[in-house]
C-alpha cells in the first residue's frame, strides 16, 4: 500500500509539472518595462493624413506584432493565415471566389478607407479582423479554444502583446484578446502603402510616360472615351478609388450578394451598389469585379466599352449606358490598359518591411 501511495504521487506530480509546461506564466517584469515607441503613419501628397486613432495609436511594437500575426497560422485551425488570402505577390489579395461569392479585397492604401468590404459593413479598420476571429468563420475557421489555449503556451506572443499593449494576454478575456489582435492587425495594415508605380514617377517628374500610356490616361480622364476618372480618380488621387459606392450597370437583376450595399442600408437606391475598386496594382489583382466574374482587364474593358446592362438603379455617372459603354477602339482598348499597368508598384510588393 505505501508502494502504491508512492507510485500515485509520483505520477500526480509528473502530471502536475507537464501541465505547468504547458501554460507558460513568465513574470511580466521578466518582460520588460512597457514602453512602446509611438509612429506616425506614413504620408502620401494629395491626401489628408491617415486615421491614427487615439484608442489604437501606432506604435513599432504594435506593428511588429500585427506582422507577425497576418503571416502566422496560429488564429486558426484549418492551417491559413492573413496572408494566405492576401498574397503579397498580388498586391495582397488572392485569386480565388470568397464562400458568398465576393472577391478579396486587396490590403493596399487601406487606411484612408471610410469603411471596408464590398459593401461598406464594418465602419472601423481597428475591428476588421473581429469577423474573421469570431468561431465558425469560413475563411480563418478561428474558434475560442486556439484563441484562448494557444497563446498560453507561446512566450513569444505573451512578450510581443506586453511590448504592444501592456497586457498579458494570459490573464485577459476572450473578447479583450481578440481586441488587441484585430488592434494590431490594424496597425501592420496600415502600413501597407504604395505610391511608387511608374505613374506616380510620372507624376513627380521622375519618368516619361509612352505614346500608349499617354493617349491611355487621356481616355481615362475623357467624358466622351473612358469616362473613368469618375469613380477611380485621376493623378491628384493617389488611391485610384473615390472610396464611394456605385451600380456600375453589372447586372440588370439583384439577388443575393448582387445587391450589394443595399444589404447594409435597406436603401433602395443603394441596390447593386459596390465599392469603386483601387487601381493601384490593378494588373496584379485578377480576377475583377466584386464575384470575379472578369478572368483579364481586356475583360473588363471589353465590359465597360460594349457590355453594361440597363437597370433602374445605374449610377447616374455612367455616361454611356445608353449605348450599351463607351464603344472604345481596340486601339484606345490598348492603349486605356497600357496606362493600368503604369499604376503596377513593384517597390510596394517586394518592401521587405511587409514579409
């Protein structure tokens, strides 16, 4: 009996000290002192500054924390990560159809963004992440266990959000941890500008422009040709969006997604309405439209020149919805394209600062 007494508290305390390896409760004074160095977001001219709000102000801990959770697996439990569906390679989105059938977004200059998604759903980058965190999320597949259990077994992370926030995360919530991740996702997100394409050399006087690229942007910006300047902006709008919502005659029914910001509103005259897409990097992001329907810009094109459908609810700056688009040669086709691809910025998807 005392043999066996012995064997059962040998056996307890094994068990006991394998789960304290589990759980690593390292002392926050063995963390540092918190500390965190505040930045400002980067400055692109033409714009007003970029939202940098008080409750989540940038700092290079918060960042550098955000970075490591957009690339890291750890959120979730079928193995993806941010990045999985933001590829840097395409100017951080992906070419593959979301489960409701919208495409994805890409992560560029999105911090001037009055609000996010397709139809303008979330208000807040700092609670964008929310959604993607909460359990039975098709994309993350996040549930509360990996959220809350994961973290207590990495020092490495205990550190970073101590760094980032003054918190440990060990002893805070549920809903508190998935603040400071979507915080810090913020953060890393937006530090993701571009403002290097060769247009933007253009536009300083650093670069010549072709004949093509030339004649191209000049059809962009004509009522009368490409009439696109409208809605994407023109070479004082370094966003290439008007960062408003628009039927642009895609369809000449709604049903499901297909209504798009009349979803969030219950306004009729937001029916078929979406967010007018950035241009930047426009060529590294096919498949287009909000379901991907288009594989190639020359698709795209070819839509807006022979291909809108009649609705009662188009967008009144659709000029040519008359006569069916803009009826563009196959000459000016090129040359409208040629101009896309001067907005492509190679410095912004090969900046070691976002891998």
């Amino acid at each position: 009996m005392k043999n066996f007494t012995l064997i059962f508290m040998l056996l307890l305390t094994f068990l006991s000290c394998k789960k304290d390896k589990d759980v690593i409760t390292t002392p926050i004074d063995q963390f540092g002192t918190y500390n965190p160095t505040y930045i400002l977001p980067r400055v692109l001219t033409y714009l007003p500054p970029m939202e940098n709000p008080d409750f989540n102000k940038m700092t290079e801990e918060g960042v550098r924390l955000g970075k490591s959770l957009y690339y890291d697996n750890i959120l979730s439990t079928n193995g993806l990560s941010c990045s999985s569906c933001h590829l840097r390679a395409q100017s951080f989105t992906i070419s593959a159809m979301g489960p409701v059938g919208t495409a994805v977004l890409p992560h560029v200059n999105v911090g001037w963004q009055k609000a996010f998604g397709w139809n303008g759903g979330e208000n807040h980058l700092d609670n964008v992440a929310l959604a993607d965190l909460a359990e039975g999320n098709p994309f993350l597949e996040a549930n509360n266990d990996s959220i809350l259990n994961r973290f207590k077994r990495n020092k490495n992370y205990q550190i970073l959000f101590w760094k980032a926030f003054g918190v440990k995360i060990t002893e805070i919530t549920l809903p508190e941890r998935q603040k400071y991740i979507s915080y810090s996702l913020a953060q890393f997100i937006r530090t993701l500008i571009s403002g290097d394409s060769k247009f933007d050399k253009f536009v300083r006087g650093e670069t010549a422009l072709t004949p093509s690229e030339m004649n191209g942007y000049n059809i962009f910006m004509d009522d009368n040709r490409g009439d696109c300047y409208h809605c994407h902006g023109s070479a004082g709008n370094p966003l290439w969006t008007d960062r408003d919502y628009h039927n642009n005659a895609l369809n000449s029914s709604f049903t499901g997604v297909d209504q798009g910001r009349f979803l969030v509103t219950g306004d009729p005259a937001d029916m078929g309405k979406f967010r007018s897409p950035t241009l930047r990097n426009i060529a590294l992001t096919a498949p287009y439209m909000h379901d991907n329907r288009f594989a190639t810009l020359e698709d795209v094109v070819d839509f807006y020149s022979t291909g809108l459908q009649q609705s009662p609810y188009v967008d009144p700056l659709m000029n040519h919805i008359a006569q069916g688009g803009a009826q563009l040669t196959a000459s000016d086709k090129a040359d409208l394209i040629a101009f896309l691809h001067t907005l492509t910025d190679s410095t912004f998807i090969n900046n070691a600062a976002f891998y």
